[in-house]
C-alpha cells in the first residue's frame, strides 16, 4: 500500500444567466461597434453561464476530502452566483464595478471573489462556459 499522499483535483459546476455588454468607455460608440460588433448593443444581451470552479489538493485524512463539495458550493452561491445570477454584469456587479465586463474579466474578478474563501487545497481553475463554442479559462497567474 502506498502511503504518499496524492494530490487530486475536484470540481464543482454552476450555472447562472447574466447580461452584459462589451464596452470600452474611453472609445466612442462607433469604435466601440466597429470593434465589438453586436456585443457592444447598447441593450445588452445576455448568456447562459456554466461555471466550472476546480480546486487541487490532498484530502484531508479525517474527511477523505480535499474541501467539502457542499461547503464549496456554498461559497460559489454566496460570493459568486449570488451575485451574478439574472443580473446586468455591466450595471449590478460590485466585484466588476469600472472593468470591462468580458469574459475574461469575469472570470479573473470570480477567481478574486472565492480564493479568500478556499478552506483546503488551492484554488486551481476557474473555467466559464458563455457559449457552446467560446469559454475562458484561469489558472491564477
Ligand atoms: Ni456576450
């Protein structure tokens, strides 16, 4: 039997719906067309959001656990989905508040918004699915 302890990554998948728009204010609105195409529309649109939070680490030998999936969904609900969800990103997020609201952004603010949180293991990747086709992911770096 092998002793060492091994590291392991777990996972927990959220989901949310959220509008925003993409918008550099320090261009005029047609820049800011010319560039964004329709995802600059000044009526916002909106996305079905998956969210994908995966920690690393080694369980804890009492629990077998890295950190208890129904804690760690607590935190994304509290911190992040919470705060996002049938929400206008652009409008109604304190932790996006003067940033563009791309995804990329988002998922460095939501990366910013749970490490504080993380009682056991690291935080090792924040991945947001916006579209079938496009997702981002983050390493922390
Ligand atoms: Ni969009």
């Amino acid at each position: 039997m092998e002793h060492k302890p091994k590291l392991v990554y777990i996972t927990r998948k959220e989901h949310f719906n959220a509008a925003h728009r993409l918008y550099n204010p320090s261009w005029t609105d047609a820049e800011n067309e010319a560039f964004f195409g329709k995802c600059a529309n000044k009526n916002y649109h909106g996305h079905n959001f998956d969210l994908y939070v995966t920690l690393k680490g080694y369980a804890d030998p009492n629990t077998g656990m890295v950190m208890d999936l129904k804690k760690l969904k607590t935190v994304i609900k509290t911190y992040v989905v919470d705060k996002l969800d049938h929400m206008n990103i652009n409008q109604d997020v304190d932790f996006m508040k003067g940033q563009l609201a791309s995804i990329e952004n988002i998922v460095v603010a939501i990366w910013n918004q749970l490490e504080p949180h993380i009682e056991n293991g690291q935080l090792h990747c924040i991945k947001l699915v916006e579209t079938e086709r496009n997702y981002v992911e983050y390493y922390g770096e």
